[in-house]
C-alpha cells in the first residue's frame, strides 16, 4: 500500500503554498495526496448539534478550508488522488499520529493567526521535532517553493549517526533529475588559531580531512544506486547552522537529519535544523533516523 503524503492545512497563505508543494511532491513520486484540518469543533459543539440544524461556524470553516485546499491541489496536479478529512484533535497529536501512516508530513511555516514576526509556527516545530517520518516545512516565498535552482542541500552529519538524511536527498534528487549538495562542515578549535597548541587529538589527520573522510563514507553507499544524480561534495569550515542557512538561497530543498536522543521522548532536534527550520530560504525536510 502507498503511503501518501499528508499536509497540514489552515487556511493560511504559508499552509497554501505547503499544499501546493505537497501536490507536486506527490505527483513526483506518484503518491497520494491526504489533506487533513485538524480542529475541535466536535467535541465543544456536539450539544449544539443536537439542538439546532444549523452547522457551528467552525465546522463550516474547517469544511471550507479542506474542500479549497482539495480543489487547489486537484487543480495543480490532475492526476494526483486527493483525498481530505476534518480532524477533531490536537493539531500535533493528530499530525503526528497521521505520521505513522505517511510518507511524508508537510507543513506551512506559519499558522492561520499567527504573528508575522514569528519566524516558524509552534506546530510546524513540534511535528518536526517528534515525528517518525520526514517532515517538510515549506519555508520561502512562492517563488522559492517551485524548484527553480535544481539543486537540493544536504547537511551531512557523522554517519557513525545514521545517513536516512542522505538517503532522503538521493531519492527526491532522483525524481527531481537534479543535482545534490552535499556539505560536511568543520570547526577549527578556538586555541588553534592562536598558534598556542594544535589539534592534536588524531595525529596526522586534520579536522578537516577527517570531514572530508566522513562526507566520503556518508555518500558513498548511495553514489552506485543513483548513478545519474550528480553530487557536488563540499567540507567548509564554520557553523553548520550557518552554513546551511546561507547556501540554502541558492536550493529547492535543504535536507537535515533528526537523531534519536536516548532518554527523551520522540525525536529532539538539534542546533543545525533548529536553526534551518527558522532561518532557511527555502522549504526544510527534517528525517528521522530510524532506531
């Protein structure tokens, strides 16, 4: 059975060009495409029902909404079957048990509602933060969400870590026919630079080199099952936050790992996707690594 590729919506501007992403994501992969709205209305207004034959404002809403949402997406991608649904959840609860039945989970930046100075939405952070599958926060303009670099942004972590991140980037490369980016960052010790004492914690072999041994054995699994995507390797030394930010102006997609962290519930995302979640200029795929 197909999993489909699930989208959060609200009616919002950001939730709308999610939507539209996440119909050309589907018709890509030849998934389905399920709209889900997620809204208490049920629960509140269920003696309101009983009482009286017209529909809650809510419900009319939330019905409005899915029904948009589905048209605008039928309207983009013909040949993608969509289907959508009213939820009466919480918004991440829901989301997040839709993940255990998706292949993907995408999200708007920003909810209906919400400040325009907030750089990312509370619920857009908690499903990317706990979900068990990849999830898609559609940053950027409209211009920026169309794929028009042909290029997708790996952030490559130690592979000792798992590489379901890279993995994540060969396939949408592969379906997209476009290129991978592929940056393994560096940090130079503070003292280093100071020339009082160098690293000298692997003898012979420079941090930087030892990035470039680790960007190596993170790709290399995936190079000869996707012989044509064409991957340019870059180790740089700096933040990887920072670095990721900035070279995402120039991609359709940055794609980061999201680690299990013994002890806690769910997936705690780091610094780098963090910041790539509330700082990047174009939509951020966080993958889970699975256990």
């Amino acid at each position: 059975m197909e999993l489909p590729v699930v989208v959060g919506v609200d009616g919002s501007d950001s939730s709308l060009r999610a939507v539209d992403w996440a119909a050309d994501e589907a018709a890509r992969h030849g998934l389905p495409l399920r709209l889900v709205y997620v809204s208490r209305w049920e629960r509140y207004e269920a003696a309101s029902l009983q009482q009286s034959l017209e529909r809650p404002s809510e419900q009319v809403l939330a019905d409005s909404i899915v029904t948009d949402a589905a048209a605008r997406a039928e309207v983009r991608n013909p040949e993608v079957t969509v289907t959508a649904e009213v939820l009466a959840q919480d918004t991440v609860t829901a989301l997040l048990d839709e993940g255990h039945r998706a292949t993907m989970l995408v999200t708007g930046s920003r909810g209906r509602g919400q400040l325009k100075e907030l750089l990312l939405g509370s619920v857009s952070l908690a499903v990317a933060a706990r979900a068990h599958c990849p999830v898609v926060v559609v940053r950027g303009d409209a211009a920026g969400t169309v794929g028009a670099h042909g290029r997708i942004l790996l952030g490559v972590a130690d592979p000792a870590r798992g590489t379901a991140a890279v993995a994540f980037a060969f396939r949408e490369a592969a379906v997209r026919k476009c290129e991978i980016d592929a940056v393994r960052s560096w940090r130079r010790p503070g003292y280093e630079g100071s020339g009082l004492l160098r690293d000298t914690s692997a003898p012979g072999i420079s941090r930087e080199m030892r990035a470039e041994t680790e960007l190596d054995q993170a790709l290399g699994p995936f190079l000869g099952r996707h012989p044509d995507v064409a991957v340019r390797r870059s180790t740089v030394e700096g933040p990887a936050h920072q670095v990721l930010v900035h070279r995402s102006a120039a991609a359709d997609l940055l794609v980061v790992g999201a680690p299990r962290r013994h002890g806690r519930v769910g997936l705690q995302i780091g610094r780098t996707a963090h910041a790539a979640l509330h700082h990047a200029h174009c939509p951020v795929a966080v993958v889970p690594q699975p256990q």
